[in-house]
C-alpha cells in the first residue's frame, strides 16, 4: 500500500529554468510533509517542510505547495542549478506516531548545464 | 549527514551468515531509527529506539531481524541468516529527545550497503 506516491520516476531540466517535483499521497491523516535530498552514495538530507495547515512554505530557491483537497504537494526549485541533480524523496508523517516517516519512491532530477 | 555515522559501508555476506550493521548517533541525539531502501523503492520504515528500549518495531520483519540501541554504545541492526532479498541499503537516523520532526527534522547517516551473495 503505497501511501505516497511520486509517480514521474525522473525529470530533466535545463539550468536556470524551474523544477517541478510532484508528490500525491492518500493518508488524510498526515499532518506533515517534508522533502529530502539523496546523493549517491549518501543518506536523504532534509530540504524542506510543510505542515497540513498551510499551503505553501518557502526557503530561497525551494518552495513546497499543498493541496489538502487533493492530497498533492509539489516542490517548486527555481532556478535549477547543476548540483540540484539527485533523488528527491517525498515524506510524510502523522504527529504522534512514533515519528515514523512514509517515503515515496524518489524522482530523480537531472539538470542539464 | 555529518554526525551519524554507520559503518560498515559495505557489508557482504552468504546466504545464511549474519549481518551486524551498526549506528551512532548525532551528538545529543537518544532517538535512533532504521530504514530499509531496496532496489528502486523509497526508504522504508523499520524499528524506532531509544536508549536500552525499542519504541516501536512495527517495520521490522518478525524473523532473522532484531535490533538494539544499549546504554553505551552504538545501535545494533542484527540480521541473522541472510537471504538474496535482504541485500539493500540501510539507513540510520537520528533526533533530539522530545522534538517533532517538523521543527527537528531527521539526520541520516551514509547507510551501509548489504549485499548477499
């Protein structure tokens, strides 16, 4: 049982245009989302959160939208730049449960110079 | 991923060794986490510990795995009796007591990459 799902398994983009990362997930009751970034060869490191309540969080070249209503968010990079190039895990989690993160499958982006 | 630390990086093992794949902490960090990437899927909850107690192990496989976080020093992911299926990568994670992960995100170590032959 998939309970999110990042269904674009990778996405090219030219440097200085923007990345769209998209990420469906079908638990109602996660209260959190968060981003992380994976390397080859090393552990996901966080990128970016949001909480259920609001729909949209920014920290400099990275903004996460939700959609509560359609159970979507999507990680917006602009500009894209060449050492963005790696796996981006989509995560969610529901406060009070142990902390336990649900990753999605990953998208690999790829930015062309 | 600085401060977490796993080692060893690569491990492999035959079918039906054991695998002992160990975790330390971020400094100040009690709460230790374990998850499993297989090939071409997203990492997968396995085992939350803290200190000398295992919070939660609803990800664990009943057989072969156990999993152990003592007073001194690091957690211990114990797989015993290897299978094909086993090889993967396994990552740790860390956090600080009483923090939720939206304000005290995760910190991944650099995984340790298993595989049985």
């Amino acid at each position: 049982d998939q309970q999110v799902k990042q269904n674009s398994p990778s996405l090219s983009v030219q440097e200085g245009r923007i990345s769209i990362l998209n990420c469906d997930y079908t638990n109602s009751m996660f209260d959190y989302f968060l981003w992380y970034k994976k390397y080859p060869a090393e552990g996901p490191t966080f990128l970016i959160s949001i909480s259920s309540i609001k729909d949209k969080n920014e920290d400099g070249r990275f903004t996460v939208f939700l959609n509560k209503s359609a159970k979507h968010l999507s990680l917006h990079i602009v500009p894209s730049q060449p050492g963005d190039s790696a796996v981006y895990f989509c995560a969610a989690y529901m406060a009070g449960a142990n902390s336990k993160l649900t990753f999605g499958k990953g998208i690999t982006l790829s930015v062309r110079p | 991923n600085a401060g977490v630390m796993q080692n060893p990086r690569h491990l492999v093992r035959r079918r039906g060794q054991e695998a002992r794949l160990r975790c330390s902490p971020m400094k100040g960090h009690s709460h230790v986490y374990w998850y499993r990437q297989l090939p071409e899927e997203g990492l997968k909850f396995m085992v939350y510990l803290q200190k000398e107690n295992i919070i939660d192990e609803s990800g664990m496989p009943k057989e072969r795995f156990s999993a152990e976080f003592p007073k001194e020093g690091p957690s211990i992911l114990r797989i015993q009796q290897v299978v094909r299926g086993d090889s993967a990568a396994y990552f740790c994670a860390s956090s600080q007591p009483g923090q939720s992960l939206y304000n005290s995100p995760l910190h991944f170590g650099n995984g340790t990459r298993l595989t049985v032959t």
